[in-house]
C-alpha cells in the first residue's frame, strides 16, 4: 500500500527547504508521543532543530566563501608560546565589537609569531557571529 500522506509531506517539506523537518520528524514525532507531549510542544521541537541546523549550515557557507587558508580558532592558539600577545586583547577582539564600530586591526610582527592563526581565529569568530568574512593575505593584497 502506498503511503499517500508521507510522499505529500515529504514533497511539500523539500518544496519549503525545509531538510531537518523531513529527517526528524518522524523520530521526534515517536520520542514526543512516548513523553506525552501535544503537537505544539513537537512543533517547537522540530522547528528548534530546524533553526539549529541552518544556522550550522549558514556558518558553514560563510566559512567557505571567506577562503580561509586552513581552519584555526582561537581555542587552539598556544598564547604562551607567545608571550608579547596580549591574550585578553585578542579575545575582546573576538567578540566582534571592533567591526560594528568599523575599525580595523592590523596584526604585524616577524614570521612565526601567531598573526596568521589570530587572523584565522577572528574570522571564524566573525562568521560564527553571522558576519560575511574575505580571507587575504598582505601579499595577495598588494598583487592585487
């Protein structure tokens, strides 16, 4: 026998974009029934996913488009290894409050001194925080 409504649903669920709901819902609708929720609270359910997952794919796209070279957060930057780098400082700046006042940061210092990571860091911060980021070099800059 053919599942009419499923197919329906299915259909209208990819017509809407709507790939979390399609995924879960049938789980979430079995784990809601087992707990005695209605289907408002299953309705909240699968819309909180639905949001939690596009906002991961949303980073994720944002992380792409800016070109980074190599995925590095701040998390794993060794601020000893470096100690002239104030640690509080890079991590204000994190916080993205620089770019809504539109200032900019210039990192400077000799090879192998962090500025590339931190750089790395503030972008992947930026785009977590919904900000569109580019990723270039001074180099690329100036040949460009």
């Amino acid at each position: 026998m053919i599942d009419t409504p499923k197919i329906l649903l299915a259909d209208h669920l990819k017509t809407l974009k709507l790939p979390t709901f399609l995924r879960e819902y049938e789980k979430l609708g079995r784990q809601c029934a087992i707990e005695g929720l209605d289907h408002v609270q299953f309705l909240a359910r699968l819309v909180e996913l639905e949001l939690i997952d596009r906002e991961r794919r949303m980073v994720e796209r944002r992380i792409k488009a800016a070109k980074f070279p190599a995925a590095k957060s701040l998390d794993s930057f060794d601020f000893k290894a470096i100690p002239k780098l104030n640690k509080m400082q890079v991590l204000e700046l994190a916080r993205g409050e620089w770019i809504d006042r539109r200032e900019n940061v210039i990192a400077l210092g000799p090879s192998g001194t962090g500025k590339t990571h931190v750089a790395l860091g503030l972008g992947l911060a930026a785009c977590q925080k919904g900000l569109s980021v580019s990723f270039i070099t001074a180099a690329a800059l100036v040949s460009e």
